[in-house]
C-alpha cells in the first residue's frame, strides 16, 4: 500500500489569479473563500484574484491568501472523493494549513493564526533572506557563525538550495563569501524580513501566546513538523513547534526524507504552485509527485491515485 503525503506552500507561492478556477469548477472551494471572508472581513477573493501582485506580495496579505487556497484545494480534493493522507507536512506558513489539514485547529482558529502570524512578521526587525544554490549545507552553516552581523541558515530546501535569513550586513556578507566559497548561484530573495532567524524572536513571543490559548486536538494523521523534521499527533506539541518555528530554521529536506523513508509515497501538493513538488524531485526523481493548482491538475491528481497503475 503507497503512503500518501499532503504537502502544502509557503510564503513565495502565491501568484495573482490563485484558487479562481477551483473557486469556479467546487462549490467547496467557493464556500472556503466565502467563509474567510467571514471570519477576517477581508476581500480574500479579490487579493487572491486581482492582486496586484505588490499588495498580495506583503507578507500579512500572503499568508492568509496562500492558506485560503489550500484549504480551498484540500476540500475540492476531499469532495471529489481523493484518499486521506498518511501524513502531511507544509513549508513554513503551509506548516499551518497541515495542522488545520489533520485536525489539530479548525478552520476558523487557524485562519486567525495565519493573520497574526503575517502581521507580526511583517512588523519584526528589518532583515533579508537570499537563496544559495550549490554549496553544502556545514559550509554555508561556518560562514553564517563566522559572519559579523546576525545571518543563519533558515531554510534547507533541498540538499543543493538553502535559504540564509539575518540583518542586510550579514546576509550581504554570507552572500558574497558563499559565492566565494563556491556556491553555483546566491539570490537576493524579495521579502520583507529576515524570516525564521532570530530576528523573528519578537514576533514568536507574541505569536506563542496566541498559539497556547488556541483548541488544539491531538489527530490521528501525523504532522511532520518544520523545527525538526519529526511526526507528532499531540496537542501540546503543535503549539510548542509552531511557537519555536517562526526563529527557527524550516528542515525541510529532512522532513522529505523521512517521509521518503517510511515506504513508497505519492507525494499531493495542495494549493498555488509547484515549487514543494520540485523540491521532492531533487530529492528523488522517481517519486511521484501530484499537483492541485487548478482544476485541471487535480482531476489528473485524483485519476492518478484512483487508477490501478501508479503513474
């Protein structure tokens, strides 16, 4: 029997045009945008839709759009009748649509989360992010503790692309000596802080307090979580980890690997884009991954998991 991983986006996902065709195609993913309308009293249909990108790009508007439409693909994906999963993961913001996807936070809970979560961030300390493709994780990880202002390793996307995340100074500095160190390429990433470093210290504090008064339940579906690439079910657990993560850097190719490791696994991206799906085939070129997008890529998603023969 194949294991089957839902797996959901992050912040750098999302696009203008994201969710319409799902809201239009299931009337279940047209009531997930109707409802967080509701709940937020916000144009969710029109950041998602119409953008422009620039507003939809700032992180207190991103995450909430992002989790919106995984929410909205998961349902159009549970109506039409696709497998539950065996456990489920999401990149850092996604790590909350995974805890709302088992059952450890109803929707409305978790929706509240998502926008604390992306205001508080986008009012921590000033900071920066950069991809650095090519260079391996223990050098790129000296240079950041050698470095003369605040830079860690944030992000292990996979074995040949990590993320640094610190001050201007110290991404900047990381930067060039990781060039120098070899690195294929070093790209200056379009965000507004200096996410999962401790910058976000501040952030997190305010966020924990939010997190520990929310109805978590324990589940039956494990969430492999970002802070160390383990399966938990327990309540108190998702609290703790979510509080610890947005300081901490998101284990990402660990989290893959385990999963990977448990058996034969189809790995379900719900929601905008592909980009986890890439990152599973760096890992391993012949696990199959499935995409949820549009209507379109989930239809092909279910025919390939309802089909006898595993494509």
């Amino acid at each position: 029997m194949m294991n089957v991983a839902f797996l959901f986006p992050g912040q750098g996902s999302q696009t203008v045009g994201m969710g319409k065709a799902l809201a239009e195609a299931f009337p279940e993913a047209a009531r997930t945008f109707e409802e967080a309308e509701e709940i937020l009293g916000l144009p969710i249909r029109q950041l998602c839709w119409e953008g422009p990108e620039e507003t939809l790009r700032a992180t207190e508007n991103a995450q909430v759009a992002l989790f919106v439409t995984s929410m909205a693909a998961l349902r159009a994906f549970q109506a039409l009748g696709g497998p539950k999963p065996t456990f489920v993961a999401g990149h850092s913001l996604g790590e909350y649509s995974a805890v709302c996807a088992a059952g450890a936070l109803d929707f409305a809970s978790t929706l509240k989360l998502v926008r604390l979560r992306g205001e508080l961030m986008a009012k921590a300390e000033a900071g920066t992010m950069a991809a650095v493709m090519g260079l391996e994780a223990e050098k790129l990880e000296d240079l950041c503790r050698n470095a003369s202002s605040t830079v860690v390793v944030a992000n292990y996307n996979s074995p040949d692309q990590l993320v640094i995340s610190g001050t201007p100074e110290g991404v900047a500095e990381v930067s060039q000596k990781a060039s120098e160190a070899g690195a294929k390429r070093v790209v200056p990433l379009v965000v507004a802080g200096a996410f999962h470093s401790p910058l976000m210290e501040v952030a997190s504090e305010a966020l924990t307090a939010a997190l520990e008064k929310a109805p978590w339940q324990d589940t039956t579906v494990p969430v492999v979580t970002n802070v160390d690439a383990t399966p938990t079910t327990k309540a108190a657990d998702f609290s703790a980890k979510l509080a610890k993560q947005l300081a901490s850097s998101v284990r990402w190719t660990d989290t893959l690997r385990w999963m990977m490791e448990q058996g034969e696994t189809t790995f379900v991206e719900l929601g905008a884009g592909k980009v986890l799906s890439g990152l599973v085939k760096k890992l391993d070129r012949k696990a199959p991954t499935l995409v949820t997008e549009d209507p379109e890529a989930l239809r092909k998603a279910l025919d390939a998991m309802t089909s006898p023969v595993s494509s």
